[in-house]
C-alpha cells in the first residue's frame, strides 16, 4: 500500500511537473516574424540597459525614477498604451517589440535600434516574466483595420463634426492644444498627472506616427490613461474620418490633409517661409542700431540713412519697410558723389548703406577672447564673448581661473575648449595637475566608424579630491555639465557603450553620493556617467593616459 501512495505521489509530482513547464514556456519565448526571443538572454540584457529605469523587478521603481517625468513603464501591473489589441488586453510579442525599436516620442525612453533584432525579442520574452497576467492570459487579438479610403474635403469636415461630437474637445481643446476645460484635472493609473496631446506642436504620437498608428491609437485606447478606445462608438469609415481631421490640427507637419483642408477653407494664402504652408508673410524684423560715437554727424554719415535711388531694389521690403526707411528723411535723396567707404565705428554697431558697394573697413582686427587671471575673456565690443567659443590653453604655471573648459562634443573641434559662461560651481585648482598636458588634448580622428567602450569605471578619494576614472577602448571627446535638482554632475560620452559590469559605485563622502552609468541607445548609442552630490563642488574633466579620462571634483574653497 505504501510502495503504491508513493508511485502515485510520484506520478502526480511528474504530472504536475510537465504541466509548470508547459504552462510557462509560452511566457519564456517571444515570437516575431523569424526571431525566436529566449528570456534567458533577455535577461542579461535588462540587467545592462534597462534596469536603471524599470527596475530590478520590472516595477518602474529603478534608481533613475525619481528624475523622469514620465514615469517608466510597470511591467508587473501588464498594462501596455500602445497596442494593435482591444482595451484591457495584452499587446502581442509584435508590439512589444515595436515599442523597444522606436521608443516613445517626448519621453525617456529611446530607441533601440542599437540593439539587434534577435537581442530586442531576447528582451520581450524577458519582459513577459515579470507580470503573472502573461501566465493567465492570452495577448488579445489585433483589430482589424480596412485601408485607408482616399483623402477628400467631405472627409475632414466629418471628421471635424465627429471631434465635436466625441467631445474630443473636452480634452484636446477646440484647436487640439491640449488645453481642453477636463485637461488640468487629468491623471493616469498611478495618479500622476497627465498632459492631453497637443496636436498643434507635434507630427508624432507616443505609438508611431502614420495615419494607421493613429488610427489604432483611438480604436484601442492607451491603457493606464484617460485616452479611451472608440472601438464600439466608431464605425471604421468614421475613425478614418477622424484621422484625416487630426492630421490638420498638427499645424507644424505639411501633410495632405493639411494642405488640402488650408486649399479649401483660406484659398491664396501664402507660405510664411519655405516649407510651410499658409499664413501672411512675415513683416521684416526692424534694425536697431547703437547711438552714434562722438563727432559722427548724421545717421547717415554712420551707414544708416534712407535707401538711395540708386538702390536696384526697392527700400525695405513692403510698407513697413518704407516707413521705417524713410521716417526721418522723408525728401528724395539727393544725387551723391562716387559711395565713400563707410567706417565701422569702435561700438560695431553701426550698419552701412544697402547703395554702398564698398566693403565696411573695419576699426582692428576683432581679438578673440583670452583667458585672463580672472576667469574672464576680454574682446573687442564687435566680438562679444557671448557671440563665439574662446579657446583655452592649458598652462603649466600655477595660475588661476574662474572656469573649466567644457569639451566641445563637435568632432571637427575634437580637443578645443570651450570657455563657458563663468559656473562658480567650477573651478580650476590654483595648481597645475602633473598629469595635464603642457599643449591642447587633440584625440585621434575618429575615422573607425565602430563603436568605443567603456571598459572601467573607478572611484579614488584621495586628499579629499574625489577621482572618477573612465577607462575606455578608443579615443572620445566627453561633454561635461552640471544639472540641477538634484545637483549631480554628468558626464557624456559619445558614441559609447558601457562594457563593464559596474552599473553603479556609492561614494558617500567628499560631497559625492554615488556614481552611476546609463546609456541612451542612440544610434550611434552615448553613455552617461553622472555623479549625485550632496553638496555643491567644483569639477573639471582631464586626460589621464590612453583613453582614460579622469573627472576631478572637490569642495569649492580647495
């Protein structure tokens, strides 16, 4: 009896056993097109790119939350916005996976299509682990959705009619500015604030941007938002209708439907500027010049009078252009002698006549801005630092300075400073570092289209001077910010990819809090180092070896 109650238990542990597995397996796999996705190498890649926002458990709780605005997606609750499936049911494997490639538009989530395809289904199938509701549901079946009918006036207008009448409105304003009466009182699933479309600034949507990505945004709603689907309130002839509508409201895009619905409704208006359509052409902006130096006698001995009659075209383009012209001198001018050069006077200001052919001879050569003992740059009034970069050269005497040079992220520029308006946040140290080099950081032409890894990332405390050192596989030109709320100090750098397994390195001490690595997935992909801080420092970047570069931070009095 008893050698039966154990092959029986045995035989149900079996049963049982297969069953977990089969019941599991779908939910370990993704399926699209060719690729078969395997949550096994998913997972690594999660654990490298992704968990930073969405967490280690997929609960959108990751350490980069609390800095974004738009919460990362919770992959435990398995409510999805862009879907081809009915409300309140899962996207299929092909959703997902087009969500992972083309990101959301206006978030901080990127695209990636660094990433292979093989890799991208790797990460839906691990994706797919996180919820329980893809071990007791099915994703729902795709809406069908006719082709699109052809565009016409009669379509638009009863789209427009349907806008009204869906109270679209409420929402979305009249004009589709997101400004609607219902628009400030709007939050999603988790209680956060949420901000209607504003048709007239943008050409994409947060799930793509063709007509049919439109079309199957309001026929399948955006789950977890108030954006409900209007599957059993439109019929499709009617949704098309609408999406033709739509499109129109989206002033800044040239489409059809846009060029048409401005043909029909504002016949003969003019393009304000090459590649748009419609509206009045802009009134030519008014010149404002400085006074005149001491001795000139005349605005018009300075450049600035009334066009001459031998003026080819007419002065100043359009009415307003005439008024100003001639406001002060409203008589013909008179027949003048041969043009004289006019001269530039010291303020730069002064602007020569449009009948004079005669190139403006100017005071001195303009002085680029210079470094001086005070951390400022000094040029001529006609070049004011604001108007162009200034280049600093590293000293090897003790010297000191109000700025630190950002690295300019132009490759053309590839080892200039950029002298950047004074930060008194950074500074650099009254002592030349032994390891900075006597000329300019020049990095090697990046002529290898491949991309540069992160190898190591180390943190020294030395003297009370916090060292990040970045090791990496080729040469790169870093960009060096600061952000605020909270303070940290952030480190670009271009065309990058993290390589190491350190996702994070905690400081606590020097003013330092932590170390932390992300990667944006562009293509070509940039990996941020950023740095939070409990306490304001100064910071500087330097070159410390091949590819290696060392971020230096210390309290502001050092």
């Amino acid at each position: 009896m008893t050698m039966r109650v154990r092959k029986a238990n045995k035989f149900a542990l079996v049963v049982a056993t297969m069953l977990a597995v089969a019941w599991s397996s779908p939910a370990q796999e993704s399926h699209i097109g060719k690729w078969t996705g395997h949550a096994s190498a998913g997972k690594q890649l999660y654990y490298r790119y992704c968990w930073g926002c969405h967490g280690v458990r997929g609960d959108g709780n990751g350490e980069n939350a609390p800095y974004l605005n738009v919460l990362p997606r919770n992959f435990v609750a398995g409510t999805f916005k862009c879907r081809s499936t009915p409300t309140g049911t899962l996207p299929t494997d092909e959703d997902l996976f087009e969500a992972i490639t083309r990101g959301f538009y206006n978030t901080y989530m990127p695209s990636w299509k660094a990433l292979t395809n093989q890799q991208r289904a790797d990460l839906v199938a691990f994706i797919k682990t996180f919820s329980p509701r893809w071990q007791n549901e099915k994703p729902g079946t795709p809406i069908s959705m006719p082709p699109e009918p052809a565009l016409t006036v009669d379509s638009i207008k009863h789209g427009k009619e349907l806008f009204a009448k869906m109270e679209c409105w409420k929402c979305h304003g009249q004009e589709g500015h997101g400004d609607g009466p219902s628009a400030a009182t709007l939050t999603d699933n988790n209680d956060q604030p949420i901000r209607p479309y504003n048709f007239s600034e943008g050409s994409r949507f947060k799930c793509g941007e063709t007509n049919q990505d439109l079309y199957k945004i309001f026929m399948t709603g955006l789950d977890g938002t108030p954006m409900p689907s209007f599957a059993d309130n439109l019929k499709t002839e009617e949704a098309w209708d609408l999406v033709h509508f739509l499109r129109t409201l989206q002033v800044h895009h040239n489409s059809p439907e846009l060029a048409l619905w401005r043909n029909t409704e504002q016949p003969g208006l003019k393009p304000t500027n090459p590649g748009t359509s419609g509206g009045a052409p802009p009134e030519k902006a008014e010149t404002v010049s400085a006074p005149p130096p001491p001795g000139a006698s005349s605005p018009a001995a300075q450049g600035a009078s009334a066009p001459s009659a031998s003026d080819p075209a007419p002065a100043a383009a359009g009415k307003a252009g005439k008024a100003r012209a001639g406001a002060t001198n409203p008589a013909p001018a008179p027949p003048a002698a041969e043009p004289q050069p006019a001269t530039t006077p010291a303020s730069g200001s002064a602007k020569t006549s449009a009948a004079n052919p005669a190139p403006v001879q100017p005071v001195g050569e303009p002085k680029p801005g210079t470094i001086t003992s005070g951390g400022g740059a000094e040029s001529a009034s006609a070049n004011p630092v604001s108007a162009q970069a200034t280049v600093s050269q590293p000293q090897r005497e003790s010297q000191p300075s109000g700025n630190v040079g950002t690295i300019n992220r132009d490759m053309d520029d590839v080892g200039r400073v950029v002298n950047p308006p004074p930060d008194p946040r950074s500074t650099v140290p009254r002592s030349a570092l032994s390891r900075t080099s006597a000329t300019v950081y020049t990095a090697p032409a990046l002529d290898n289209p491949r991309r540069v890894e992160l190898l190591n990332l180390a943190v020294t405390d030395e003297a009370g001077k916090i060292s990040v050192i970045m090791t990496l596989s080729g040469p790169v030109v870093p960009q060096l910010k600061w952000l605020d709320s909270p303070a940290r100090v952030v480190v670009d750098l271009p065309k990058t990819v993290m390589a190491t397994s350190q996702q994070r390195i905690d400081v606590g001490k020097g003013g330092a809090k932590r170390v932390r690595l992300g990667m944006d997935a562009q293509v070509p992909p940039t990996t941020r180092v950023v740095v939070d801080l409990t306490e304001p420092l100064a910071y500087q970047i330097v070159p410390g070896g091949d590819n290696t570069w060392i971020l230096e931070l210390h309290p502001q009095n050092k």
